[in-house]
C-alpha cells in the first residue's frame, strides 16, 4: 500500500512538428524525479524518469525511456513507439 508519493519536475523540452508552413503538432519531453515509500519500508526512489509526448488536435501519443535520463530528448519517439493517452473529435 502506498504510504507517499512525490513528483518534482527536473527539466522539459518542447518541439513543434510542423507541415508546409503550418504547425500541426508538439512533442514535450519531460524528465522528473519519483520518490515513493510504503507504510511497510523505508521510502525508495527512481531518479531522473523521462517521458515523450506527442500531441495533435486528434490525439495524446505518450512513451517512456526504460532507462535513467539525464536531460529531455524526443527517445523513444512517441509517434513510432507510443501508447494512445487520448483522443479527441
């Protein structure tokens, strides 16, 4: 059973994709710092988790980087890589 849960965002990057001359949508790469504990041990912690996303006017395209990231960068690629978040008409 989670006893905490602390969220600090470390750093971001934010890039447009654009066609033509148009900017049609953005890719966000967020790094954060996780701490967790439980009631039962001592708190553990995940340093420096990165996340990719891609976000149009259709859809939230969302992928994790399996190892420990030292700054934001677009890998894994949420476009060829990603889990569908959400979707919009």
């Amino acid at each position: 059973m989670a006893g905490t849960v602390d969220l600090r965002l470390t750093d971001r990057r934010l890039s447009t994709v654009t066609t033509g001359d148009e900017r049609t949508a953005v890719l966000v790469a967020l790094c954060y710092d996780l701490t967790t504990g439980t009631r039962q041990s001592a708190p553990t912690t995940e340093w420096d988790i990165r996340v990719t996303y891609y976000v149009d006017e259709r859809i939230v395209l969302r992928a994790q980087y399996d190892g420990l990231a030292q700054e934001p960068a677009f890998d894994p690629d949420p476009r060829t890589q990603g889990e569908l978040v959400a979707c919009f008409e």
